[in-house]
C-alpha cells in the first residue's frame, strides 16, 4: 500500500511489506483481486453502517457490485482533484470518509460539480464508497487513531454508541502518560497533523497543566456537556465556531476544558493509513489482494490566512 503525505507530499512504504522480497510476492500471487461486493463486506465487517448517525448518508455512492476491483484509493473529500487522482491512477473503488451526497438530491445532471462527479466515476470504472460517521465511532475509528497519536491511555467514547460495542462511539478521552502545560500539548498537536494554512488555535492558560484529554475527529463543537462530564482538561476538536466556543470558555471551570481548533480535513486524514491497512488485511484474510494507495491531495479548503505581524 502507498502512502502519500499532504504535507511534504512524500511517499511511504507500507509497513513490513517489500514487493522485492520472493516470499511477500509469492504470498501476493496466490490472492485473487476483490469483487466490489467482497470489499464492502469487508467494510461492513470494519465499519459497520449501523453505527454512522442518523443523519449521516454512508455506503456505496456508485459502482456495481460484480466489478473486479484491483485498485483502492482513500481520501478525505470527494472532490474533483481527488476525482482526477483516482482516475488518473486507474483506481477501481475511491474510499472517501466524507460523503458525497449528505442531502437527497433530484438530479446528478454533469452541470454541476457533485453531478459531474458521478459521471466521471461511472464513465471511468470507479466506484465510490463513503465511510464516514461509521469510521468515527467504530473501533480503529478516526477519535481512536487521534488519541493514539497523542499517546492518551485508558480511552473511551466521549459518547457511547446506542447500538455497538462498549468501545465504539463518538469522541475519545483518555489520560496522558504524564501531565504536561497547555502549551507543549499544543505544540505536540500541532507536530503530529498534516499541515494547513489555519494552522492550529489555542484557548486557554498556555502554562497551565494537561492530562486528561478529550479528541473528536471533524466538526465536534455539539460534545461539549460530554467533555465536561468526563472533566476533561482540554479538549481537542475541529470547527470551533464563536459562539459554542466563547460559551464553553464561559463555562469552564478553573479555565477546564481548554480548547484546541485543528483542520477538519487535517483531524480526519490521520484515519486514512490505519483505515486502509485494516481493509488490505481483512482482505488478505478471505484471500483477497488488492493495491490500495493513500490520496496525496490536501482538500483543506484553505491556502493562506494572515495573522498579527504579518502581511
């Protein structure tokens, strides 16, 4: 599987493979290529879509079922420079963790840009499949690979999912190993996620000591009364707007939770490698092989951003 970083656009092996080495290539050779069907059972088996929100618009967008699939690319956003990407590359099936159509629709006429997908997917062979707020609450999801990164113990969900396990849910919290000031957790956050334009906002006593630490992948400024029921010391989340945030500040007790803004896009992309190299083994498992490869489009919709001091 390739990885590919927005960040520096680099490219990484996946970890313990080397298509040189006979043993791995021979392995390789006895795995036939994954019917679209096969894949979304493996989906079904990693991210169920009972666990998405009932708001939420999961499962195949486009492709048949029957099709040999052979190529897998994951990405963020479905958008047209990720379109051309996985076309370009000849990919079979495009897994994005944010859904194409959220809103029912009454045209995918090619005038307009969602449309326009559609037909570029179907008129190049390639299916698309949405992983989205099922990707966040199941085990593996994008809140556990967050608290992972930053070394967090003993997590659970912010809140529990209704119909899963006692691990699935929405939003993390967990402990760091040892306490550490707002500021160095910051800078930790900061070194860890790909890199955007907005960069990453802080509200809080920058010498002011962490350790219980609450992650939610993507916009999580609706888990404010789970943050603080778990008392955590800050809260690590996407899309602050004003007005949950300045209330949140208000409320806070002994300035708890502090609040740490990321990139949505940046939050959700760290999923990507470990979604990809969950489905690469549960295919190989049903004696499946397929080549899947990370985006390395950055669809963080912002380019720059101007601060105090600069111009």
């Amino acid at each position: 599987m390739d990885t590919d970083k927005p960040a520096d656009g680099g490219e990484q092996a996946a970890p313990g493979s080397d298509p040189e080495t006979p043993a791995v290539a021979a392995a390789e050779a006895e795995l036939s290529a994954p019917t679209l069907g096969d894949v979304l059972l493996a989906a079904e088996e990693l991210w169920p879509e009972s666990l998405a929100e009932g708001w939420d618009a999961v499962g195949l967008v486009a492709g048949r079922p029957f099709r040999t699939v052979k190529r897998i690319l994951f990405a963020v956003d479905p958008t047209s420079e990720v379109i051309d990407e996985a076309l370009e590359w000849g990919a079979d099936l495009l897994v994005t963790h944010h859904p194409l159509f959220l809103k029912p629709v009454h045209s995918v006429a090619g005038t307009g840009f969602k449309g326009d997908v559609v037909h570029r997917l179907i008129e190049g062979s390639c299916a698309l499949l949405t992983v989205h707020t099922n990707g966040d609450s199941a085990v593996g999801g994008v809140s556990d690979v967050l608290a992972d990164a930053f070394g967090l113990e003993g997590v659970e969900p912010l809140v529990p999912a209704d119909d899963g396990l006692p691990e699935e849910g929405i939003g993390r919290v967990g402990e760091l190993p040892e306490a550490t000031t707002l500021a160095d957790f910051a800078k930790l956050v900061f070194s860890i996620l790909p890199a955007v334009a907005g960069g990453v906002r802080v509200a809080g006593d920058p010498h002011g000591l962490v350790r219980r630490v609450a992650v939610c992948g993507g916009a999580g400024d609706s888990l404010f009364d789970a943050v603080r029921r778990h008392q955590a010391d800050v809260y690590v989340t996407a899309d602050l707007r004003h007005h949950p945030a300045s209330e949140a500040r208000e409320a806070a007790v002994n300035g708890r939770p502090y609040l740490i803004d990321v990139s949505h896009f940046g939050s959700e992309w760290l999923w990507l490698t470990p979604a990809a190299n969950a489905l690469e083994n549960v295919l190989n498992d049903q004696g499946f092989s397929a080549e899947i490869r990370i985006s390395g489009t950055n669809t963080d919709p912002w380019d720059f951003v101007l601060t105090p001091g600069l111009s």
